[in-house]
C-alpha cells in the first residue's frame, strides 16, 4: 500500500496514457482493413475524365491517410512489446468498447448516414460521434466547431474548388449557393 491519497493515484492514472498492448495491434489491425477497403472502393469507382475529376478521389485520399496512421500504430505498438504480451493477456475493456463504438460509427455514417443525409451533415454527425468517444475530456463548444467546421472545409475544397462530388444524398453547397443567388 501506498502513503499517497487514493484520489491522486486515480488522478495520476487518468493523466498516464495507456500501455502499447495487444489493444493497439488489434484496432491498427482493424484500421488497416478499414482503410483498405474505403482504398480500394475508391479505385473502383470510375474516373469520367481522368484521375483529377475522380469521384472516388475523397475515399482514396482518406483511406491512404488512414492507412499510413493505422500502420504507424501499428509499428508503434509493436516496437513498444505489444507482442511480446501475446494476445491471451488482458485486454481493457474500456478500450475494446471504444474500438467497438468506433468502428460501428464508421460503419453507420458510411452505410447509413451517407444514404439519408448531405455529406456535410452526415460528416459532422460522425466527427462529434468519434470526438464524444476518442476525446471525451475535450471542450463541448470546440469539439461542435470542429464537427461542423471540417466538412464544411472538405466541401469547400473538392466540391467546390474542384467540382468533385461527395457522398451522400443531397449537396448543402449547391443549396446555400442556390439561397443566395434567388434572394
């Protein structure tokens, strides 16, 4: 037993990032499949007049990006022994649910949200959803900016800069440019 306060240990062990452990290997895992696969489904989607006026060009570029970020985590954790731990030893929960959460948001914001909603606002959905669960402990007010300030900018660059379509249903930019030149 320790001479230090049980609320200082608590407090020192939310402060302490976790351990590189099998936890790490298997959500890079997942991550690299997933990444994989938005890749791939880009690729796959036709290029009418070259590669510059690609639909697919969104889903190419994220799922790279992820795919280099899931493969650092991977490298990371390997690097840090989570091998070395084997996959018999313990996984924290809490961890494990939150991959869960994550990948089951991915899932309904590409296969649901994408098929209902403006890419715009099905993409702040999702970006406040993975905020809520991979950065709780941030500020409200900034995670909202972020949510809606990003796919705002993602429009504004290839739907508009570049006259890209993006996924899903409805397209809030042509609506606002069309508000504004019938007023």
């Amino acid at each position: 037993m320790t001479n230090e306060p049980e609320g200082d240990a608590r407090a020192e062990a939310a402060r302490t990032p976790p351990a590189e452990g099998p936890t790490s290997v298997l959500i890079a895992a997942g991550l690299l499949i997933v990444s994989a696969y938005f890749t791939i489904g880009g690729l796959a989607l036709p290029y009418p007049d070259g590669w510059q006026t690609a639909p697919g060009m969104l889903p190419i570029l994220l799922g790279a990006s992820l795919f280099i970020m899931s493969a650092a985590l991977l490298v990371k954790a390997i690097r840090a022994g989570a091998l070395r731990v084997g996959l018999t030893g313990e996984l924290p929960g809490s961890n494990i649910a939150r991959a869960a959460i994550g990948f089951a948001t991915v899932g309904i914001f590409y296969f649901v949200l994408l098929a209902f909603l403006p890419f715009e606002l099905a993409a702040a959905l999702f970006l406040f959803t993975m905020f809520w669960v991979f950065w709780p402990e941030g500020n409200l007010a900034l995670r909202a900016v972020i949510a809606v300030c990003l796919p705002i900018f993602i429009t504004l660059c290839f739907a508009v800069g570049f006259g890209l379509p993006l996924p899903g249903q409805g397209n809030l930019a042509e609506a606002a440019q069309y508000l504004m030149v019938t007023r």
